[in-house]
C-alpha cells in the first residue's frame, strides 16, 4: 500500500506546528496505524530527518497511552484504539490526515504527543478510596449486589485516553471524569467518599480548563470502551445529591 500522510509537526510546546506530507510505500493491510507511524520514522531516521514523535506503551488497547486524530476521528474510523487500529481500514493511495488531541487543556508537547496529566491530577483529587489496603480481603466481606457489580466494571474500563476530550466540541472531560466518580461511587468500598469524591474530581476539572458539557454525545461515540452517555447523567445526578447534602 502506497500512502500521502499529512501529520502535525511541533519541535516543542512553545514552538509552532504546521503539517507536513511524507509519502510512504511498502504498508501492509496488517500493520498496525503504529506500525505504520513506526515504518515512517525508519524512513525518517535512514534519511537524517527528525522522528514523529507519539504516545504509546502496551500497543494492547489497555493503558490508554496512544491516541490521535485521524482524518478528524479520534483514534480514527474504528471504534477502537490508534494502536488496536489496522491499515485494512485504508485503501491505497489514500491521504490521512494525523494531528494529536485538539482541547485546551491538553497542550501539545511534540508532534502527535500531548500533555494529559490534567486527568492525573483529576484523579488524584478523588479517584481512590480510603478503605485500608494490605492481604485481599475474603471475597464476600463486603456484599455487593450485582447491578452495583457490573455498573462499576462498566465504568472501570474508561483508559483515560482523552478521545472523549478530543471528539467533544467543548473539549469537556465530563465523560472520563464520570467514568471515574461512578466506578467508585456505586461500591460500597467507595462509600465513604461518595459526596467529596464528586464535588472535588468536578471542580478539579473545571479547574483545569475542560469545556462544558452539553451533551453532544460525541465523547461517548469516541469512546474505545464504550462508556456511555448515562454515565455524565449519572454523575450529574451525584453531584446534585451531593451539593445538596452539603447544603451548598
Ligand atoms: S498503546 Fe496502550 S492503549 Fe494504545
């Protein structure tokens, strides 16, 4: 397969970026979008010309590192991660535009690699429980009921990849952030917590500069886990509960 890839070139955070075309032969239907990003920068280095720097790790789909936007998509025409995607959804031939997450509050670093360290900090406002830690527990120390069970796996699966930020027109992290607050919040380990958890993971991402929600439902067409919609809704209704409680 014969490509024109047009990708997003930027020394650096304070430098800036413009797209530049590289063509590229020799892609196989099999390869991986990484894979391919991989056979472009051999091409590069043999040449003396600068790698295109991105994010990646497990190459797996499971630790949210690898995320651009392709031809406008986030993670491109699959439902599925930018690694996890294959060149047969490619013809030859065909231009593909890449360029990294586009929001505000994930800055670009290098090329295709942003700045999320924003979900970190989200995260590190409320994403925990405080219950002790040490030898596992006996597995029915504490009951939970089964719709509780599978709410939070449903919500546990969110990577924090930021393809919700990317897809919505606000650049809102509503979803990730909901994913978080309710994986917890439906457990009765995350009981203790419920109320902060909410108020503290909300205002940090205000705080970090995330659009607001309005509902777009692009976030969870974007999703490579398949979080819902219901889940801002459910969070919202947390929220509410919870600034109610604190007589806010
Ligand atoms: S590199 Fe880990 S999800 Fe893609």
């Amino acid at each position: 397969m014969r490509l024109t890839l047009r990708i997003w070139r930027q020394a650096n955070a304070g430098a800036d970026g413009a797209m530049a075309t590289y063509e590229i032969d020799g892609i196989t239907e099999d390869m991986s979008f990484l894979e391919m990003l991989d056979a472009l920068n051999e091409k590069l280095i043999l040449a003396g010309d600068t790698p295109v720097a991105f994010d990646h790790d497990c190459r797996e789909g499971i630790c949210g590192a690898c995320g651009v936007v392709i031809n406008g998509d986030a993670h491109g025409p699959e439902r599925t991660t930018t690694c996890q995607l294959h060149m047969r959804h490619f013809d030859d031939g065909d231009t593909i535009d890449v360029e990294p997450w586009r929001a505000g509050a994930f800055p670009v670093v290098k090329d295709l690699v942003v700045d999320r360290s924003a979900f970190d900090r989200i995260i590190g406002s409320g994403g925990y429980v405080t219950a002790p830690t040490g030898a596992a527990p006996e597995a029915h120390a504490t009951a939970v009921p089964k719709p509780a069970a599978d709410s939070a796996f449903e919500h546990a699966e969110c990577i924090g990849c930021g393809a919700c930020v990317a897809a919505c027109p606000n650049g809102a992290a509503m979803l990730f952030t909901s994913a978080k607050v309710n994986h917890l919040n439906v457990l009765p380990q995350g009981a203790p917590e419920r109320e902060t958890r909410v108020l503290d993971m909300v205002a940090r991402m205000d705080e970090e500069g995330f659009g607001g929600c309005t509902l777009a439902g692009e976030c969870a067409t974007a999703c490579p886990k398949g979080i819902p919609l219901t889940s801002i809704t459910s969070m919202n209704r947390e929220w509410l509960r919870a600034t109610r409680k604190a007589g806010r």
